[in-house]
C-alpha cells in the first residue's frame, strides 16, 4: 500500500499536528461495526454525494473492532482514495468513543456525523450543509417519522427525548440519532464519556451553540439487526441525570448537593421540632412515643450533612478539573477588535 497513512489507536484522545489549519472543507465521520454487507455501498454513495457538493472533504471512517471483513473491505477502499482515512480501534468499545476518536482525527472545518448501517442517507448531507450555511452551529437530524417498533423504541424514544429537551432546555425533538453536524471548534472544546454522544446538541449548548433540526428519512435497516434494545432505555435515564449535572452544575457542585442537603436537614429540624413540642406540652416520652421517628429524623440530619460533604468535595474536585485542564468555565464565539 502506498500513498496512504495507516495507524491504530485506543480510544484516548489525539493529537493532531496543525489540526486548526486546515484546507479540509467537511469530514463525514462513521462509526462501523461489523457492517462488511454495506460499507461498499455506503462509501460508493458517501463519494458521489461529497463530489456533487464541489467541497473538499476526507471520510473518516471508524472500525470498532468489526469481527467481519468490514476493516479488510475499508483498506480495498483506502489504496484508491487518498480522502479515505481509517480508524481501527483495538476492540469494540461502543459509539459514543468510535465518535470521539473520529472527531480528534478529522480536520474538516465542519463534520457530519453518521451510522454506518444505511438508515442515514448519505444524499441529505447537502440538506445539513445548507443549514450550516445558515448561520448555525449544530444541525440535529429528527427522525420525524420513525419505522421502529413502537412499544420497544418509538414509545421510550418519545419519553427520553421529551425528558432530555426539558433537562437540557435544548428543544429538539430527536437526541438519539447520530446524523448531525458540527463546526469543527465546537467540537474541539467536547469531551466524550461513557454514552453520551446522543446529547452532543445539550453538551455544545453550553457553549452557545446555535442548534437547528433538520426531520431527516428513517428506513427499515437494509441487513443485519440492531444491537439495541428496551435495556438501553434504563441506561438512558442514567445518562440523563449525568447530563442534568454536567449543564447545570458542572462549576458548582454544591448547589446540586446542596438541594438533597437542605431537604433532609428542613424535615429533620419539622421531625426534631413536633417530637420535641409533643414532650414539652404533652410530656410524652420520646423513645416510646417517638422512637422510630426520632431516628428518622437524626439518619436524615446525617444524610443532609453528608450531602453538605459531598458538595464540598465536589467544589475542590470542579476546581481541580479546570485548572488541571486548562479549560474555561466560558466559550467564546469572536473577538472583535478595533484597528
């Protein structure tokens, strides 16, 4: 193989030389799995689209430790196409770290993210493009009409996603699809963990981002099945309460603590106050009258000063983070300067 540059990686974060000076226009970004019955197809009409756009652009294609031909068929690709870059990573470690390690290696200026199984159609990238020629940050695919089952993923689909548009204050209709598209220094200032690329759009909020939706087409998965399933609606709910923290009180802990805290201590001091105006008016003893309830106020009293602990904790550890980082508590979008 000549003309192409191979390497492997984990899913640790890279750096890329010169990586923010680029001539690279868009990256299209995919996960694959075990995909050899479409990734021909797929890479076929990714190319034909991208050429009718009259952009320069690079696939970024991530193999997440495929058990079939997938990597084999990528690398046939990558000895006729310089614009073909592969990730192979060292085992399946899941989506949301096959996103991250195919954002740190793209250099384009914008990057469309994507599954690999054809429900996303390479043929409306245009449409996302044209959004961000918009004006926008994040352009988030809706699945509008969606073709799932609908107890097992259309029905949990519906409730996570009206749960995750309240949490976050981020109005979209569709968290969960992976077909988006981004400014490059967005995504420069994410960190991926655990599953949490399907909240990109909350995430980048943060920062200011400028999100529009964009109802894209769902079709039935042309081969093989989904690996998900009703289970990753419970890890969803886990995720969300992440997300909650990390937007809301990501810089200050304490306040989040602080809440559970106060609502212990305020029904410890209601219990302690009627046991101890129950003894003083009526004389009645506390630990035969009152014994269960007396404990139950002195466990929610500890349990609100471990809060209180906890918060405290968390304070020093927030601060730890960003100073060992680096990072800011802020996001800017320009300087403008007078000459």
């Amino acid at each position: 193989m000549q003309g192409w540059f191979w390497c492997t990686m984990d899913s640790s974060r890279i750096n890329q030389a010169d990586s923010s000076v680029t001539n690279i226009e868009c990256s299209v970004v995919v996960p694959l799995y075990n995909e050899a019955q479409v990734v021909g197809e797929l890479y076929q009409r990714l190319t034909d689209v991208m050429r009718a756009t009259k952009r320069s652009y690079e696939f970024v294609l991530v193999d997440d430790g495929s058990e079939d031909d997938t990597l084999k068929l990528l690398k046939g690709f990558a000895e006729n196409d310089g614009r073909l870059v592969i990730v192979e990573l060292r085992r399946n470690f899941g989506q949301t770290a096959a996103l991250a390690a195919g954002f740190d290696v793209a250099k384009g200026r914008i990057v469309i993210s994507m599954d690999g199984d054809l429900q996303h159609q390479p043929e409306e990238i245009p449409s996302f493009l044209e959004k961000l020629d918009q004006g926008f940050d994040v352009v988030s695919g809706w699945r509008e009409k969606r073709v799932d089952n609908f107890l097992l993923r259309r029905l949990p689909s519906r409730i996570a996603n009206w749960m995750a548009s309240k949490l976050s204050g981020v109005p979209i209709h569709d968290f969960g699809t992976t077909f988006k598209a981004y400014r490059r220094e967005l995504l420069e200032e994410l960190n991926l963990y655990g599953e949490m690329h399907r909240f990109i759009p909350a995430l980048l909020s943060r920062h200011g981002a400028k999100i529009a939706e964009l109802p894209i087409k769902n079709i039935v998965r042309p081969h093989g099945s989904s690996s998900y399933g009703l289970s990753r609606t419970f890890r969803v709910v886990f995720d969300l309460i992440t997300l909650r923290f990390l937007l809301a009180y990501l810089t200050r802990p304490l306040h989040f603590f602080g809440k559970a805290a106060g609502y212990c201590i305020v029904a410890a001091l209601a219990i302690g106050a009627y046991v101890l105006y129950d003894k003083a008016v009526y004389n009645v003893p506390i630990l035969v009258a009152h014994g269960p309830l007396a404990a139950l106020g002195a466990i929610l009293l500890l349990i609100g000063l471990g809060f209180i602990a906890t918060g405290l904790i968390g304070e020093m550890v927030s601060r730890v983070y960003f100073e060992a980082t680096g990072k800011k508590i802020y996001s800017v979008r320009n300087v403008y300067r007078r000459q």
